[in-house]
C-alpha cells in the first residue's frame, strides 16, 4: 500500500475516533444534565420551599401591620384627648 493511502486510512481512522470519544462524553453530560433536572424537581418538592413562599405573604402583612401602627396611633392619641376633656374628676375645679 502507498504512503498516501495508508495516511487516509490514518486520518479517517482517527476521526472516528476523535468523533467516538466526542459522543461518548456528549452523551454523557446529556446523562449527567438529566440527573440534574431530576434532583431540581425533587428539590422543588421539599417543604422548605413552601415554607418559603409562605413566608413571603407573612412579610407582607407584617409591613402592612408595621405601616398601620402610625394611624393607629394617631388615632389612639384623638382618642385619649377627647376623653380628656369629656372626663373632669369630682372635685376638680372648672378651668
């Protein structure tokens, strides 16, 4: 067999090679990504997600909570004020 042929028979066996190597890695990470999203959705499932999203409606009503105490207060002042001057103790001069 001449040079020339044995270097094409050389090449195309090391193509296939390469290429070989090159899908038995891509099927791999195909393999490896698959477990991946499968343990992401057995995450999804676990109880300290929920209680997570759960929490997030907890905060906002303690804002809400926290933004409201200023006018409960101001009108627990009008309040104790009125009953002030509607209230005057038994022997307590006009005034």
């Amino acid at each position: 067999m001449d040079p020339s042929g044995l270097l094409w028979i050389g090449s195309i066996v090391a193509v296939l090679v390469f290429l070989d190597l090159l899908f038995v890695e891509l099927r791999r990470i195909f393999r490896e990504g698959k477990r991946l999203a499968t343990r992401l959705v057995a995450y999804a499932d676990l109880p300290i997600f929920s209680l997570l999203a759960a929490s997030e409606g907890d905060i906002d009503r303690i804002v809400r909570a926290i933004d409201a105490l200023a006018s409960l207060a101001e009108r627990t002042k009008i309040a104790l004020e009125s009953l002030r001057r509607c209230y005057k103790p038994k022997g307590s001069s006009p005034g």
